[in-house]
C-alpha cells in the first residue's frame, strides 16, 4: 500500500454521486422493479468512467468505483448471496434494528418527525446454507473499474466490500445453530468476493460500520459485553480474510451514516484496540464530525502499530458545508505529529455519495480535501 513518503496522499472512504439517471436504475433493479439490463450496464460503465475522471480532476491520489452498482454499501450484498429468502411481512410485525436505537430512547421526538434509519425495514432471512451467487456482478464491478482506468495514473486503486459483521445485523439467521457458525458462514462467502477484488489487482476496503453502530443497536449492553460481541466479530472478518495480504487491505468503520444526535456513539477509546486486531495495513475512521472530531487525542495514548496507516476522515458526510483547507490541514497535523506523517493518509468520515445536499458539494469537499492535504504537506515536508 503506497504511503505518505513526500507528500500527504489523499482517498475518501467509498459511495460517490451517481451521475444523473444512473440512481434510478439502480434502485429500481436493488428492488425488483422492472429495468433495462443493457441500458444499465451501458450507464455504469460509463458512469465509472466518469467518476474515475472526478476523483482524479478533485486532487484525489487513491481511487475507487464509486460503489455505482450498489444501492447501497449493505443492501447489494443480498444480491450477491443464496439461501436468503424475504418474505412479506405486516409493518406492524416487522422487527426493528435500528443503528440509532438509544439516541431513539433519549429523543422520541426527535426520530418520530424522521424516518428511523433501520426501524421497521423488511428482514432477509438466511434460511437455507449461504453461497456466493455474485460472481457475475463482481466480474462486472471489476471490468467497469478496469476500463475507466485506462489512461489515467492514480497513485492506487481500491474497491470496497461489506465485512461479515454488518451483513449479520441486516440478514436474520434462520438457518446455523449458533452467532458464530452464521457468522463464519458469511465470512466464507464473502472471502470469494474480497479474494476476487485482490486478485484483480485492487487494494480491497473492508466497510463495517456496524463494529461500533451497533452499541446503539444492542442498548441492553455494557461496555464489557459490548467489546465480547464485537470481538467475535472482529475473528469472523479475519476469518474471512485468511490468505490475504495485509498490504492489499484497508477496513473502515464509522459510528453509521445517519443524520442525528449520535450522543450515544460509543467511544472510539472504548473498542480502538480492537479496530487494530483487524487483519489490514490501513484503518480509515471518523475525525471529523461533532461527536468524535476531538478523538484525535486517543492516538496520544495509543501507539499505531508499526507498518499502519491511518486514514482520518478530514472532511465529512454529516453536513453541506465545504471544510476550509486550512481546517483539513490542522486536522491532518494533529494526527501527523502523532502517528508520523508518513503513516496518514487524508481521508472522509464516510461516503460522500448520497449524504450530502447536491453531488457539486460532494466534489468541492474532495477539492477542499486535496487543498488542505497540500497544505498540510507544505508544512510537514
């Protein structure tokens, strides 16, 4: 994995705006409506091409897809599994597993003029034993990648995949008698799609929001309960990376996407020693929204093993204001003179794609990203 040698490189954490027309089509296949396969196929290619060209025009060095042929960074991976089945149920039947759970309980008010991300939803059931059925649709992520690179030089390139653990808060187990045989399970097939993603030549990014989101989830849990859970978690993504380089990985975990509160994020100095026993050379984290733009002060404390690096998010999801360079660049000092410059890499709290107002805002953060990167560079170098 390229490293900050003379200058702070810079990358973002996945979702990127879909150009226009591209989202419906997307959707409407993610949920079963009708749609054209050649015209979609047509519009990704292209639309990968495109962003490609973005990142790049942006001043970003470390590049992806975009995740355009998602729905969504969790949703696609039901795509790409068997032995899954989602029946119709009541909405008054429907479980609820939401990532704001415990913000819920303090601010009902708040939440009941929203909609409650993950409240209500559909399940998928895991009913029969999983297989990986996404051989096609990662074949074709990597094609489309493929193409839209020729002729251009970014400094690498990366495509993003969903850890074990996140899946298993979304697909409910119907089937395997026990958290970590499902899990496990998951884990086996998913090391066919982050496999396939390395073989190809691409550094993989492992997504799990859900190693910290999910504190809120379970509010009947301590702290000391918590971090068991999350441990067995954490083995099942190793697991599911066993025979991959650590080079070729980076994991990114965030305390998830929604826009509220987030008082009862769990704090990063509460599981970061955990975030380390993943098997990766990077870990891309939040760093720059309200609740946790401060945590920068727990590498004070704790000693970013030799050969990481740490890619804080500089700017941000959460709101549409375009970050100063100068404010990228002391985030960047702050975690520069902590962990070694040569061990940072700028990045975003999360995928910039859908979460802010408009996609031209999108871009003016990775311009802003590219700018305060320079800045930062000028001084430390």
């Amino acid at each position: 994995m390229e490293r900050s040698t003379d200058r702070i490189l810079t990358t973002h954490a996945g979702s990127l705006p879909r150009p226009e027309g591209l989202r419906e089509i997307v959707v409407a296949k993610g949920t079963g409506q009708p749609f054209d396969e050649a015209d979609l196929s047509r519009r990704l290619k292209s639309g990968v091409a495109e962003v490609v060209r973005l990142q790049l025009e942006s001043g970003l060095d470390i590049v992806n897809d975009g995740e355009l042929s998602k729905p969504s960074f969790t949703d696609y991976a039901r795509e790409r599994i068997g032995g899954l089945e989602q029946p119709e149920m009541s909405p008054e039947s429907r479980p609820t597993q939401a990532i704001s759970g415990r913000d819920q309980r303090e601010f009902p008010e708040y939440f009941a003029s929203r909609v409650q991300v993950g409240a209500g939803f559909n399940p998928v059931f895991c009913s029969a034993p999983l297989t990986y059925t996404g051989q096609a649709a990662i074949q074709a992520d990597i094609d489309n990648f493929n193409a839209a690179l020729q002729g251009v030089s970014p400094a690498e390139a990366f495509l993003p995949s969903v850890a074990p653990g996140t899946i298993e808060h979304w697909l409910r187990n119907e089937h395997y008698g026990s958290d970590e045989a499902y899990l496990n399970a998951i884990a086996d097939v998913m090391h066919e799609e982050y496999k396939a993603i390395v073989d190809a030549g691409f550094l993989l990014q492992i997504d799990d929001p859900d190693l910290a989101d999910a504190w809120q989830i379970h509010g009947g849990m301590d702290v000391a309960e918590y971090r068991k859970f999350a441990e067995v978690r954490i083995e099942a993504v190793n697991h599911a990376l066993r025979d991959i380089p650590e080079e070729k990985i980076r994991f990114h975990m965030c305390w998830g996407s929604y826009h509220g509160p987030h008082l009862f994020d769990i704090p990063l100095r509460d599981i970061i020693d955990l975030v380390l026993k993943v098997r990766a050379e990077a870990y891309s984290i939040e760093a720059s929204n309200p609740r946790h733009d401060h945590e920068w002060k727990v590498w004070q404390d704790v000693k970013l093993p030799d050969g990481k690096i740490l890619i804080p998010g500089v700017v941000g999801h959460a709101s549409d204001f375009i970050e100063h360079p100068e404010l990228v660049a002391e985030r960047l000092l702050k975690y520069a003179r902590l962990v070694g410059r040569e061990n940072v890499v700028a990045g975003t709290d999360c995928g910039l794609g859908s979460r802010v107002g408009h996609p031209k805002i999108a871009w003016a953060k990775f311009e802003a990203l590219a700018e305060g990167a320079r800045l930062a560079s000028q001084e430390l170098w």
